[in-house]
C-alpha cells in the first residue's frame, strides 16, 4: 500500500472535526492527532481554502465548512436513497393525498432528489434536482436542526451567508439559533409560504445510526383546503415515512436526538 501521509492526515482533520461535532482549536486537532502544530495549521489553510475546513475566527476554533456536507450529501443523493425512498414516499402520498418530497442538504441549500405529487396537488418548485436555501424550508430547516449547533455555526458563521427570499427567512444567526430550537422542541420543522404563497410544508429529519441527519421527508399543502386537526395527522404521517426511510437505509428506527 503506498504511504501518503499529507492525504492521510487531511482526512485525519476531518474525522475529529466530524467525530467531535463542535468546532476546535488548531492546537487541540494538533495534540489529538500527534501531529506539529505547523503542520497542522497547513492543513487547516489548506483545507480552509478548499471549503472544507470553516474558521471561526471570532473563536480561534475550525469546524467543518460547506464543501465537507457538499460531499457528504453526495452519498445520500445517490441511487440507494432514491430507490429505498421512493415506496415511502409513495406511501406519502395515498396517506395524505398531498405532495410529498425528499431533500438531501448541499452545503447551505436542500436538494430535492425525490418529489411525488398527489393528484390534484400543487405544481411546487421542488422539483428533483432543484436546489433552495435550506433556512427558508421545512426540509432545510428540520435537519440543520438535527445537526450539533457547532455544525451549524460553521455552515453559516455570520448574517451574510443567509438568504431571504422577498424579506422572508432568519436575517441573523441569533434569529436561526431561535428557529431551530423551536424546530427541536416540535420535533418537526414547518414553512408557510416563504417559498411559495399559500402553501405549506411539515418535514421531519432522516437520521442516521449516530443521529446525524442525511435527508428530510416533507409533505407540502395549500393551506386553505386542510382542516383543523389535519396538520397532528400530517406530522404523524411524515414522521412515520421518515422512520421508514430511516429503517431501509440503516436497518433500525431513527433514533431521537436532543441538544
């Protein structure tokens, strides 16, 4: 096997950062891994500059950036997700006779890679391969809310790397903290109107074994057609599949997960 110890190293970094969950210290990565703190720190430039490295200047702490969930969320949008997910989904749908999707995250947006519509139900612009910022989502919003709030920090470390759309979304880190805690306290997210005016959307996260989450189901509605008492049966609903899709992708009930 051929040594290459600067390759080896590099994904050394991203293993603790992963495995620690909260960003670090460049001389606590450098004690943990054994190697000189010179070497470390061009290791974290290095992979800083690639995006997969974000510094917390503010803290003197490096976290994962957004090229690590980027490829993180390459695994999950390959064909094993889609074919698992998609009876589920179906399932969705008879259930609720609304639309239903899943998302993976990419970086600070949600990807859609399944999207199956009720008849009759809304044309959304969720469609498979669409990309929309993930703090403006139910999807987006129920799974960065299953990430360590570290994670978080480092995908969108100050008020420029949020998104609004028509004055709507978080416009500060302060106010998604508040958003996410409130999604964790539900224990589903919800978005009403922000991507499109009248309807509405539940989602629940896709945990894996460790709790880390690698998709989002959602079911999306117009607002004026769902009676009182249809959103419990609509979250009950979501949260099922995704306990679903959690079982055919890991082999056992997504595990709960508090912070």
């Amino acid at each position: 096997m051929v040594n290459v110890p600067g390759a080896a190293h590099a994904l050394d970094v991203l293993e603790l950062l992963a495995r620690r969950g909260e960003p670090l210290p460049a001389a606590t990565v450098a004690r943990e891994l054994g190697l000189p703190r010179s070497s470390t720190y061009h290791l974290l430039g290095v992979l800083r500059d690639r995006g997969y490295v974000s510094h917390l200047e503010g803290e003197r702490r490096y976290g994962l950036g957004v090229a690590a969930y980027e490829l993180g969320s390459a695994y999950g949008r390959q064909a094993p997700l889609q074919r698992m997910a998609r009876a589920t989904l179906n399932r969705l749908v008879d259930t609720t006779a609304h639309n239903a999707h899943l998302a993976v995250l990419h970086g600070r947006d949600v990807l859609y890679v399944i999207e199956q519509r009720a008849p009759r139900g809304p044309v959304l612009v969720s469609d498979v391969g669409i990309r929309l910022p993930a703090t403006l989502t139910a999807t987006g919003l129920a799974m960065l809310a299953a990430l360590p709030a570290g994670q978080v920090r480092a995908i969108f470390p100050h008020a420029e790397s949020l998104v609004q759309r028509d004055g709507r979304g978080p416009t500060t880190t302060t106010q998604l903290r508040s958003l996410l805690q409130s999604v964790r306290a539900r224990g589903y997210a919800v978005e009403d109107g922000q991507i499109t005016a009248g309807l509405k959307s539940v989602a629940v996260a896709v945990l894996d074994h460790s709790g880390h989450p690698v998709a989002a189901v959602a079911v999306t509605f117009r607002v004026e057609i769902v009676d009182e008492g249809e959103p419990d049966r609509l979250v009950a609903a979501v949260r099922q599949a995704a306990d679903d899709v959690s079982v055919r992708l890991h082999g056992h009930a997504r595990p709960s997960r508090t912070r």
